[in-house]
C-alpha cells in the first residue's frame, strides 16, 4: 500500500515517513507547493494525508479539489483542533481528522481502517429493493451517482444490514473509529446529504429513519 504525505513541515514530514515505511507502507512525500492540488492528482496511492494550513492553500479546498477527480480515503493530520475544523474536514469530503501531537498508534489503526474499507474484498455490488451498490467505484445503480467517502461508508453499512434499525452511535463508530465521537450533528450532515443525492436519482425515503433509534434501508 502507498501513502502520499502533503505536510509543509519538513520535520514532521520526515517523522511520519519514517513511521510509516517501518510499517511496511510506501510512502511519497510532497516537497513542493507550487501546484498542489495538480501534483496530488498526478501521484498514484492508497491513502492520502493532508495538512490543512499550507503555504498558499488550504487542505480544505485541496480535499473537495481532489475529489472531484479520484476518491482516495483522506485523512487531515493537523495542528487545527476545533470541531468547526472536524465538520469542515468532513464537508470537504476527508474520511478522518486526527490532531497534532498525535498518538501513533491511533493514527496507524485509522490508517489501516480507512484502508480496508477502501479496498473491500468480500463483495463486488450489494442489492436492496433493486437499486445496486457498486463497491468499486462508489456508485448507486438505479440512476447512477457518485458519493463521497462517507456517503458511501453509510450506505454500504445500512445494505449490509438492510432491514435492521442501526443506532446513531452504532453509525459514528463504524464511521470514525470512536465510540465515544458522538457528535450527532456531523453524522446528520452526512445522511441530508446521502438523501438528497438519492432523492435526486428517484430514491426519496431509501435511507429510513425510526425516531429515537436510527437508520434503516
């Protein structure tokens, strides 16, 4: 697996290639920032990890840039902390915030994680009431539609247990690792958004909810 690490401190940088390449990953790093977000696209990798304060940009803009072009997982791994910067960071289209000083055990399970669910192996596609979720390419099949990361996370946890009612804090810690992340306002934003794309293909009230449960498909 391949990392590409975009972080102007250049110590930083250095201690985070080293952590990594002692975990068995490839690991590219990012050295100039004249043109980011078209030297990122231009790189092949698994995961990306991104600063968000950069010289000239910001890893918000960079994130929703890059997305809009190819959907790796992306973690923000920066010194920015407040949970305006973590529901920005989820906006943008990044699948996990971690903050400076990190734990690097923390931050090598979040990594693994958001691997894995980048690469599933146990299906191709998953079917609920005729509408296909494509696990390759993250595309609903009914009238197609890209999702975002997250949006993706969501769905393929609600098809994988279509049926079954999934409480708010079983979602928040599928989706970040955490069970005690129970912010209920960034999971909201995630799901309005996941409706309205669905909403948009034909697919209003798919993603069901039983009040003071949870979700349902």
């Amino acid at each position: 697996m391949k990392i590409f690490i975009v972080e102007d401190d250049f110590k930083i940088r250095e201690e985070l290639k080293i952590l990594l390449e002692s975990e068995g990953y490839q690991v590219e790093v990012l050295s100039s920032f004249q043109d980011v977000v078209q030297d990122i696209i231009k790189q092949e990798y698994d995961l990306l990890l991104l600063d968000i304060n950069l010289p000239n940009e910001n890893g918000f803009m960079i994130c929703k840039e890059i997305k809009k072009h190819k959907q790796p997982p992306i973690i923000f791994v920066t010194s920015r902390n407040t949970e305006e910067d973590e529901l920005n960071s989820i906006l943008s289209g990044g699948d996990d915030f971690v903050t400076k000083t990190y734990n690097k055990y923390i931050l090598l399970e979040k990594i693994r994680r958001a691997l894995r669910l980048n690469n599933p192996t146990r299906y191709k596609e998953l079917v609920v009431h005729d509408v296909v979720l494509d696990l390759h390419f993250s595309v609903v099949k009914y009238h197609e539609v890209e999702l975002t990361r997250n949006e993706f996370r969501i769905l393929y946890y609600l098809f994988l247990n279509a049926g079954q009612v999934l409480s708010k804090e079983k979602l928040i810690e599928y989706l970040w690792n955490d069970a005690y992340y129970l912010d209920e306002t960034i999971l909201l934003v995630n799901i309005n958004r996941l409706r309205k794309k669905l909403e948009d293909i034909g697919l209003k009230d798919f993603v069901k909810t039983k009040r003071g449960v949870g979700y349902f498909v």
